[in-house]
C-alpha cells in the first residue's frame, strides 16, 4: 500500500472511532460518582423509621441521637434520634427531624425492585394504601406508588414475576 493510500485510510479508521473515543470520555464522567444519599424530613424519625422498616422492608443501619452518635437501638433512656440511616437495596435513604413541617409531594422517589407484584402485594397485605398502579396485559402490577406518613411520594418498578 502507497503511503498517501495508508495515510487516507488511517484518517478514515480515526474519523470512524471518533464517537467511540467521545462515548468512552463520556462514560468516564460517571465514574466520580460511587455512592448516592437520598435525605428525607420527617416529623418523628422513630415513626418514619418503624413505617419504613415494616411497610416497605428497608434495613435500619442506624439512628443518630445527641451528639451525632449512631445506635443501631434505642433505649428508654436515649433521646429522641434526630436522623436516621437505611437502605432500600444498596441505595441509602437517610432520614432527618424536620424544623418545619415537610412539604408533602416536593419530590418524587423511584425504587426498582425485582418483582413489582409480589412487592405490591407485600405491600397491600400492610394496609398501605395504593396511589396509582400500571398493570400488565394479566394484570398484574409492573410498577405502583404510596406516600409514606410525611407525604413523600415513593413509586416502585420492576418486572412481573410468575405465579
């Protein structure tokens, strides 16, 4: 091959994997990003907790009462906790004593889970009650939303398992 023939097709080899280059430099950007942290005010963290604990199933890591010590339980003699740390999946929901009332609806929570009937059924048999629900062509939830008691607007989605 001709140098000026190696040379063109060099080019062209450099011009066709240029969007490759520019989708890796793009891809590279999320790779700051390790971890995520929703935060929530609450009115009363021990209820918010109990509710998310057994309605939604998220796992306690732990409360934070007086002066930012973290406790996993609380005693009688402890102080009200003024935050609290969960964790839907891996995704950590931390929950924090409100000076004001929250404002019911500011934001929306996305949570995908890996059967969205059997998880609305968990749900339904607590005595939550459903916002609103898409359903499959059997209808069969694929996702749904709730508000918790501060009125946080939480929607989970994901695949229908069989039955």
């Amino acid at each position: 091959m001709r140098p000026a023939t190696m040379m063109v097709v060099g080019l062209a080899f450099i011009l066709a994997c240029a969007p490759f280059a520019l989708m890796a430099q793009e891809a590279q950007v999320g790779s700051f990003f390790t971890d995520s942290n929703v935060i929530l005010s609450v009115t009363d963290v021990r209820k918010s907790v109990a509710f998310y604990e057994t309605v939604l199933e998220f796992k306690l890591e732990h409360y934070v009462i007086g002066s930012a010590k973290e406790v996993t339980t609380l005693s009688s003699s402890d102080p009200e906790p003024y935050a609290a740390d969960l964790l839907a999946g891996v995704q950590r929901i931390s929950l924090e004593k409100s000076v004001d009332p929250p404002k019911p609806g500011a934001a929306r929570y996305v949570f995908h889970v890996k059967d969205a009937a059997a998880y609305y059924d968990r749900i339904v048999k607590r005595g939550v009650s459903v916002q609103l629900i898409a359903q499959d062509a059997v209808g069969r939830p694929f996702w749904f939303s709730i508000v918790d008691p501060d009125g946080h607007w939480f929607m989970f989605m994901g695949p229908v398992g069989r039955r």
